[in-house]
C-alpha cells in the first residue's frame, strides 16, 4: 500500500494519550515511537488495495493501531488494544464525525457505501484482487441493513505477518462505531474468528424488536 502519513499524523497522538492514560507514560512514548517505523514497514509490505478504494481507509486505520500495538513491543494484550481503539473512536474527533450520521434517520446508509465499494471492486477488483468481497441479502431483515464479507484483505494481512491475534480486537471496532452513529452491530459471524464472513446487520438504536 502506499505510505499515507495523515491516519498517522492524526491518530497517534490520541493512541498516545490513550496508552498513557491505561498504561503508562513510557510505554506510550516507546509504542509511538517505534510505531511510526512499524507503521512505514507494514504499508511496505500490504497489498496495494487499489486507487479510489472508497474502502482503502479501514486497513490505515487498522494498521495505525497495529503499528503502536508492535511499537509497544506487544507489551498491550490485544484485549488492552481494543480499549486504546475505543478511546479512540470515542475522542472528541471521531465523536465529531460519527455524530454526522443518525441511523434512525438513514438506516440504510452503510448499505449504500457499500454499494458504491461493491461497484468500485466490479471495475477493479481484476488488477487488484486482494480486497474485500461483498455481499448483499435484502430479503434477510425487514429492519436496518445486512451485508457481508467473505474476504477481507486486512485479516489476511495480519495473518501472513502473524499478529492475527489483534484481529479480534480490530473487529471489535465496528460495534462501536455504529453506536457512536445511533446504531445498534448485530453480528454472529467474523473472519477473524475463521467462520467464513463478516455479517453486518445494522440498525437504529431506536428501533424495538428489529426484525
């Protein structure tokens, strides 16, 4: 992948704050020092997902927080890496941008993203086959929107580097984002855990009994 230095740039200082906050001062200073390297060396060796890919931003992101979890020298747990994502996603910046969005008023937005990435792939999925794989039932719920993914580049990344055990962590993610967007996650499956997919099934936080 191409070095984009702004996730960097952006997020490290709130992972920073973040690490401190839980797990002291120097091994915060230690994990954003030796991640800035890490993070260089990881987009070094991912696969190019491809120019335009509307989904190309969720593997920087992830790889940020896997690049100061190795700068930490795995001394976090990956469980303590899914609290540093959660103060994360839940800083005044992100709070920010995911308040943007009310999915009791746009319930289908997500499925719409993911319509324009599944169009983006059917263009280009060919010169850049290692990405993610989409797919859509409609008929599923009454309620919200479903997809799933039955591939998913940065779980076959961590893989090959072997830090798949920060996966789950990174997964993890998701259900708070979608909260901090009114929304409800509800999930039976990840790749992570080497159950086939990834299901999405989301909903507003106001709707009762979601079918």
């Amino acid at each position: 992948m191409k070095y984009r230095g702004i996730y960097w740039a952006v997020f490290a200082p709130i992972i920073k704050k973040s690490i401190a906050a839980r797990f002291g001062k120097e091994l915060a200073a230690q994990s954003i020092r030796q991640g800035k390297a890490e993070y260089r060396r990881l987009l070094a060796r991912a696969d190019d997902l491809g120019p335009g890919n509307p989904m190309a931003m969720n593997a920087y992101f992830a790889f940020v927080f896997a690049a100061a979890w190795l700068g930490s020298g795995k001394k976090i747990t990956p469980d303590g890496m899914a609290q540093v994502m959660t103060d994360v996603l839940e800083s005044r910046l992100l709070r920010t941008v995911f308040g943007l969005t009310d999915l009791n008023r746009t319930p289908k937005k997500w499925e719409r993203s993911m319509r324009r990435y599944e169009a983006w792939y059917t263009k280009n999925g060919a010169a850049y086959p290692v990405n993610w794989v989409v797919q859509f039932d409609e008929d599923k719920h009454r309620d919200g929107s479903y997809y799933c993914f039955t591939r998913c580049p940065i779980c076959e990344f961590c893989r090959r580097e072997g830090i798949d055990e920060l996966m789950p962590a990174l997964c993890s993610t998701d259900e708070v984002m979608f909260r901090l967007q009114h929304g409800r996650l509800f999930r039976e499956h990840t790749l992570a855990r080497g159950e086939g997919m990834c299901d999405y099934w989301i909903v507003g936080d106001r709707v009762k009994d979601p079918r």
